[in-house]
C-alpha cells in the first residue's frame, strides 16, 4: 500500500466534503463490503479519493451519475464490475464485488468465471450481453459491431451507453487501486 490512511481528523475542508459525501453514498450503495476501519479512516479506492480530493470527487460525482442513469439491474453491472476487476486483477475491486455478488444472489461458481474472464453457462440473456460488451472493451479497440447493437436490443441506447461508462469507471477505479497497491482487506468469515 502505498498511500497512508488518513485519520479524518486531520482532513482539509475539501477532504472532510468529499468524506461525507463518501459515506452517505457508501451507506446507501457500497455496503456489502469493508470501507472503512473502526476509527473511521476509509480504505479501498476511497482513501485515494481523499489523497488526492480533486480527482477524488471527479471520480466519484462520475460513478455516482453513471449508476444514476438507472437502465442496469444490479445483477447486470456485478457481472460488468468481475469482468472489469478481474481483468486488471484489482485485489480490492475484485474483494468488494465479489461480496455485492454474492448479496444479489449470484452463484460462486459464476463469480469465478466472470472474475476469470470466462463466460459461464448459466448468465440470463442481458448479463449475457452485458459480459459480451464488458470484455471486448476490457480486449481494447472498438467494441464488434454485433456486440454493440446486442448491447442497444437488450438495453437500449441509453443502457448500451451506460454499459460503456460503468466499464471505464472500473476500468479507472482498478488502475487506481493498482498504481496505489491497493490491498484487499481480509474477508471475514
């Protein structure tokens, strides 16, 4: 890890904003994993965020407006999440969604495939979809023709476009977490 936590005491105005607005979205969409210690420094892609505030909040306005658009089931972007993580092998990323899967509901045996960046058997016709898009931006170069238009019959536009973003969001986050040697925290039992 390369980056200290930072004790909240110790934050500037514009660390302490981005802090709270943090943790009010954490409590309302980021809660199926650790975040933070007891004494309340935050850990993951969010103790980068209040390194460096100005990207920080950036980044966090930007996932905040793409889960915002609202097209994606929360089954949709867990896989979109494991492919993206599992690709940059980001321990963290791969940690806190692997959690957030296993609370929607979704079998151990797919997580390890989408993780591996292997297409599992048993995905429903829109996560289907949704792997096909996530990997072959993850692959580099425009995304196939055919990809593209399966991703806006199944989505529509305005889905197809937030397939695009929630890919470079965690494309960026697991960079992120990556530079920084970001660590996982230990899975609790």
């Amino acid at each position: 890890m390369r980056l200290p936590l930072i004790d909240p005491a110790d934050f500037d105005p514009l660390q302490k904003a981005l802090y709270d607005d943090m943790r009010a979205g954490i409590a309302t969409g980021f809660n199926a994993f650790k975040t933070q210690q007891p004494d309340g420094k935050m850990i993951g892609p969010w103790n980068v965020s209040l390194h460096h505030p100005a990207v920080g909040k950036g980044s966090w306005d930007l996932t905040k407006a793409v889960n915002a658009i609202g097209v994606l089931s929360a089954s949709v972007k867990e896989v979109v999440i494991l492919v993206v993580g599992g690709h940059h092998r980001a321990a963290y990323e791969i940690y806190a969604h692997v959690a957030v899967a296993e609370r929607v509901g979704m079998p151990l045996a797919r997580i390890s495939a989408l993780v591996s960046n292997i297409k599992p058997d048993d995905l429903a016709t829109d996560e289907s979809a949704a792997f096909d898009m996530a990997l072959a931006l993850c692959r580099g170069g425009p995304v196939p023709e055919p990809t593209w238009r399966l991703a806006v019959e199944t989505f529509g536009e305005l889905g197809a476009a937030q397939l695009v973003f929630l890919v470079g969001v965690y494309a960026f986050v697991a960079t992120t977490l990556n530079g920084f040697d970001v660590p996982a925290p230990n899975r609790e039992t």
